[in-house]
C-alpha cells in the first residue's frame, strides 16, 4: 500500500486536540492519529449502513443470580450464528465478566447485545465495535 502525502490545515484549537489525541493514544507523529480517526469513521458508518461487522459484547453480571446464567445462555441460542466466541472469568467470589466475540449484521449485533445488556442482574454491559468485515 502506497503512502500519499498532503497537507492539512486546522484551527488552532483542532489542532491542540490532535496533540493530545496523539500523547494519549501514543501514536508516533499526527498522521497515525488522523489514520486512527478516518478507521474509527469507517468502522461507525459500516455499523449505521449495517454492513458485515465484528464486535465484543461485554457483559459484568452476579452469576449467583442464577436466572442471568440461563436467560443469557437462551439468548445467546437464539443469535447463535453471530457468536463466534465466548470467554468467562470469575473477576471476584460473586462477580463474572463475559466477552462474546461476534460477527454478522450490525443490527442483528445490537439486537443481541441490547437483549443481554437489558436483562435483569446485567451490573454492566456494553457494545465494542469493530472493523467492517470486507
């Protein structure tokens, strides 16, 4: 892959927050960063048009409430295609945290990772959004 050079002009204001975006994430020089942006940009938009996607549900729950463990298993049945792994670990005595890799529609993602996120016991969820699968 060929790299192209431009030029760029900012705002004085954008282009502190390019800096700091740059410190923060450790990015070697300002086009990393810019580079960084634009993937973020495509990642988001393929997950609004609700193109092929890969992402990580996250799910931090009691697993002694033991109506979370089988409603989650349930769900997880049902949208079986899209999981394409699972990893459970024990974080404290009472306290679980799943990851569940994904791949397939971005809607269907969502629809999945709204359905276990809302489930009753569910202390924390979230959604990871990842590359458009090309």
């Amino acid at each position: 892959m060929s790299v192209k050079r431009f030029g760029v002009s900012l705002q004085e204001g954008l282009l502190e927050d390019l800096d700091r975006l740059v410190e923060r994430r450790c990015f070697p020089n300002r086009s990393q960063a810019i580079a960084f942006l634009i993937e973020k940009y495509k990642v988001e938009k393929g997950w609004e048009e609700d193109a092929l996607v890969t992402g990580a549900i996250l799910l931090v729950y009691d697993h002694h409430k033991r109506d979370v463990v089988d409603q989650s298993i349930h769900i997880q049945h049902e949208y079986q295609p899209l999981i394409l792994a699972l990893q459970h670990i024990h974080i404290t005595h009472d306290a679980c945290l799943e990851t569940i890799a994904v791949k397939g529609k971005a809607s269907e993602i969502r629809e999945l990772a709204d359905r276990l996120i809302g489930m009753k016991g569910v202390e924390y969820g979230d959604l990871m959004m990842s590359k458009v699968v090309e």
